[in-house]
C-alpha cells in the first residue's frame, strides 16, 4: 500500500467531488455554488495548498480544504473515504493540514461537524480536537 498526502489538481476534480457527494464522510452537503471546478481551481490559483487530497494505491480517498484568513483557521469537506485504513489517512491529512497552518502562524484550528455524529466525533477527538459549542449553519444563495 503506498499513500501520498498532495495538493489538490484540477484533474482530482471529479475523485473529490465523488467524496463531497458522501455527505457521511465529512457531515456537510455538495454544493455546486461551493464546489464547483471553477470554484476549486480558483482556491488553489490563489493558495496551492489550500485543498489537499490523499491517494492510496493512485486512487483519492481523502480530501480537506484549508479556510483561512490570517485570524482563524478551518479544516472544510474534510472527507475520508471508508476502508480499512481510513483512521491512518484521516489522521495523515489532519497532520498535513495542521503543519501547513502552523507554518503560516496560526496556532489554532477549528473543524466543523454536525451535531450528534459521534463518528465524526470520535475522529476529531483522537487528533486531540476540543468539543466546542453546538451550532447551526444558516446559508442562502445570493
């Protein structure tokens, strides 16, 4: 078994779009204003290691963007396809993320995860993750 941690291509688009298509895997939803390829590829024009994937054996199984703006620092669609080493790449991504983000100054990072999923849970809290609050998202197409 071989595992790369990289950024993100605009060739990933479809392999990664297949994982924001699970909503299981990270608790959020597809959104084709959001994820769009034009979307994407214009975050990454921007900062090329602001999505990451993770390929096993040449084939995706795990994505996370980077959401930050020199205040706070988030870890979005941060989604692990199911397997048996899944736990393993979860937890490459998260240590790839984080040393980006500590490179960059931040000293923090927050993930979003739904209420109730104690899976997601469970996973944030084994990278040494703090429960904060529980919130709701609002959103609205402008």
């Amino acid at each position: 078994m071989s595992v790369t941690t990289r950024p993100y291509n605009p060739s990933d688009y479809e392999s990664v779009t297949a994982l924001y298509k699970q909503s299981e895997l990270y608790g959020g939803q597809f959104d084709e204003n959001r994820d769009s390829e034009e979307r994407l590829t214009k975050k990454i024009s921007d900062d090329s290691e602001a999505i990451l994937v993770v390929e096993e054996d040449g084939k995706i199984v795990g994505t996370v963007s980077l959401i930050e703006d020199g205040r706070v620092a988030w870890l979005f669609r941060f989604a692990v396809a199911k397997g048996n080493n899944e736990q393993e790449i979860a937890q490459a991504l998260y240590n790839r993320a984080v040393e980006i983000l500590k490179s960059r100054g931040h000293k923090q990072v927050l993930v979003y995860s739904p209420t109730g999923d104690d899976f997601l849970a469970q996973r944030y809290e084994s990278f040494g993750l703090t429960k904060g609050n529980e919130y709701t998202c609002y959103w609205k197409v402008i």
